[in-house]
C-alpha cells in the first residue's frame, strides 16, 4: 500500500489537469517566447495566459506578476531588490521571528552588508501584533516582510492591519504568501501588499516555478542582468512549461477555493478529533481560530517526533517540528519564538492535508499514529 501523504506543506501532488496543460509545451509547441513566428508567438500567448490566471488568483494585474523559480527566489526578489533600490533612505527593515528560512536568511545576509533588522516577537500561537510592528518603525525603516501563513503551524498573520501602518509611514511591505496561495482567499487589494511572493509546488504545480506579485509603481532592482524578459525584471528566457503549470495551478485554485478550503478543514478536524481522542496528552500548537484550513500542528509527550516519523513512514507521511542533525535535535526557530520548551518542541509533528486527502486516509493516519506514540511513550520500541 503507498503511504499516506499528509505533508501537503512541504509539497503537493501535480494535479493531472496541470501536466494535461503543460503537454504541448514540452513536446511539439517549443518556440521562444521572443521568437516572431507560429510557435514563438504561441509561448508568448501562453505566458500572457497565464499572468491572466495567476493575476485573477490574486485580484492582481497581469502586469503585475513576475515569473520566477518558485517561494525561495520571490522573497529574495522582494527582500533584496527593495533594500538595495532604496538604500539611498534608509537600511531599517523589519521582520518577525516565525519567517521561512527563504526570509530570515535573505535579513540574515543583509545584516551583513550594513542592513538593521528587527525581529519581532510572536504570541503563543504564533502570531505578530501589529502594535510590536508600528512601534518598531523608525524614519530609515524602508521594508516590512512578515509572512501570510506560517509553514510549520498554519497560523496566519493579521497582514491587512499590518500593510496598512507599512502604507502610513510610506514604507514598502511585503508577504511571502507561499503557504496561504490556494488555500486561502489571497488578494492583494484587499490585503494592501505591495510585494508577494508564490510557489507553485504548494499549489498543485511542480517544484520550480513560483512568482512574485510587484504591485505598480514599486521601486525593486533587478537580482539578475540579461535581456528584457518579464519586463527586464527577471531577465532569462521563460520556464514556458512551468509557466503554464503555474497559471493552470492558479485557474483551477480559483475556480474551487471554498470547496479546497471546506474538505482540507474537514479532514484537519477528523485529524484532530481522531488523535485527540486516543491520545489525551497531547498539545495542539495550531490555533484553532486563525490558521490555514490543512495545518496541525502537534507535540506528543515523551517522545522524539523524528523517531515517530521514520518508524510510520510506511504507513504514514508526515514532517516533524525540529531538525536533527548528527544526532542532535534542533528546535525549530518558530516554536521557539513562541516559546514552546525543548522537550515538547522534540515531540512535535506537522501534519498537513490537501485537497486529495480522504477520509479513510485520515483514519488510517489516526490509528497508525496513535498506536505508535502509545508505543513509543511506553518505551516499547
Ligand atoms: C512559507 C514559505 N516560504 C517560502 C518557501 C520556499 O519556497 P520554494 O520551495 O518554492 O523555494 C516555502 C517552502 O517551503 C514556504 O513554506
């Protein structure tokens, strides 16, 4: 039997109407997109689609959109090309202490080169206060990043409040929406971002691709130099397939948010009512109230989450808390920040559903678990 997959943060499935998309694309319709006949017009076409889909997602223009490598490459655009187009005024960003290593090593980096960063703190659940965030402005401040939905606990940040203090001091800001595009209503009017940042393979495209939403006007240098691709901005000829992919991904996003959002937050609550009831000693670290309809995060006592994942792994695929390397365990930043202790750090799990989870799947991902860490905190293997 395959494992079940409840890792859909970590990555999804190519949904089949995606690879269906980007077929003619690898095989006979091969043209540069610059390229001024049939097959190149035909890419330049395909790519214009696909701003369309990706805008349409993100109530954005197409104009507005920027093709790129995926999550980690948008944020460094974002993070990178607004400090260096803008360090004539100021060299004060500020940033949260939950980002995805793709945030706080770009920070980490510019604080090298004479940037200042601020991190903020995060409540127990993750979750940044907008006051922490006006109080922390100052005259040189000239970027905010702080993340839509966190990757490790779903928990999802008050952004319009916060782009709106951005907007007051005239200072730019930015989401790194790769967690919350697809599963969430992500729209930047609405949220009031002027930079956000899309990764494809959290949205039922393939690795690889992703895009950057650059609202107009904004000032952003370039992190590359070549042609005039993607408006000059991202110079490279165009991931024509991925492209594709990425529009198709966001169309059919689109085209069923609501019912994706109902059936991941059914199968998180069957998750969540099915351990909890076998399992009484456990702590949920997701809120309940504010997260992301998939994400469950949790630590069970007594026990390593690394050694729970390897011995299911048959069964049952899911991601732990903490990283452990040379046999030593490190807590993630996230649960740090929001002060989770050593031992329960070790023993937390993140469970993620997506649209393809079933119910039998839950309940098999129930009784496989919950039956291992009743092993496990006996001592029993
Ligand atoms: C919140 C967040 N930002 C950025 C990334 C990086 O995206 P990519 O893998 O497309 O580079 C991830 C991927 O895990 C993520 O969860």
């Amino acid at each position: 039997m395959i494992p079940v997959y409840l890792d859909y943060n970590a990555t999804t499935p190519v949904d089949p109407e995606v690879v269906e998309a980007m077929l003619p694309y690898i095989t006979t319709s091969f043209g540069n997109p610059s390229s001024n006949y049939s097959i190149g017009r035909e890419n330049r076409e395909a790519v214009s689609r696909a701003k369309q889909q990706v805008a349409a997602l993100i109530n954005a223009q197409p104009e507005e959109i920027c093709f790129n490598s995926g999550g980690t490459e948008s944020n460094n655009h974002a993070i990178l090309g607004t400090a260096f187009a803008a360090r004539g005024r100021g060299k004060h960003i500020i940033t949260s202490a939950v980002e995805h290593p793709a945030v706080t090593n770009v920070c980490r980096y510019l604080a090298t080169q004479g940037w200042d960063i601020t991190w903020l703190p995060v409540t127990r659940y993750g979750e940044v206060n907008p006051e922490d965030v006006e109080n922390a402005v100052r005259p040189d401040t000239v970027l905010i990043t702080i993340m839509h939905a966190n990757n490790e606990i779903g928990t999802i940040q008050p952004v319009p409040e916060i782009a709106a203090i951005a907007a007051r001091h005239h200072v730019m800001f930015h989401t790194d929406a790769a967690q919350s595009t697809g599963k969430l209503d992500v729209d930047v009017k609405a949220m009031g971002v002027d930079l956000l940042s899309i990764a494809g393979h959290k949205l039922y495209a393939p690795k690889g691709i992703g895009a950057l939403f650059i609202k107009q006007g904004t000032e952003i240098d370039n992190l590359m130099h070549g042609a005039g691709q993607e408006k000059g901005l991202r110079p490279g000829t165009e991931n024509v397939i991925q492209i594709v992919a990425l529009g198709k991904a966001c169309e059919i996003a689109n085209s069923n948010l609501a019912e994706n959002q109902r059936k991941m937050y059914v199968m998180r609550e069957r998750l969540l009512q099915g351990l909890s009831s076998s399992l009484k000693h456990m702590t949920v670290h997701t809120d309940p109230d504010n997260s992301l309809p998939n994400t469950l995060s949790i630590a069970f006592p007594r026990m390593n989450a690394y050694t729970l994942t390897e011995v299911i792994a048959s069964d049952v695929l899911i991601s732990t808390g903490s990283a452990c390397h040379s046999g030593i365990t490190e807590i993630s930043p996230v649960l740090k920040a929001m002060k989770v202790d050593q031992l329960a750090a070790e023993g937390t799990v993140r469970i993620s559903t997506g649209k393809y989870t079933t119910g039998e799947e839950v309940d098999h991902a129930v009784q496989i678990i919950s039956q291992t860490v009743l092993k496990l905190a006996a001592g029993s293997y």
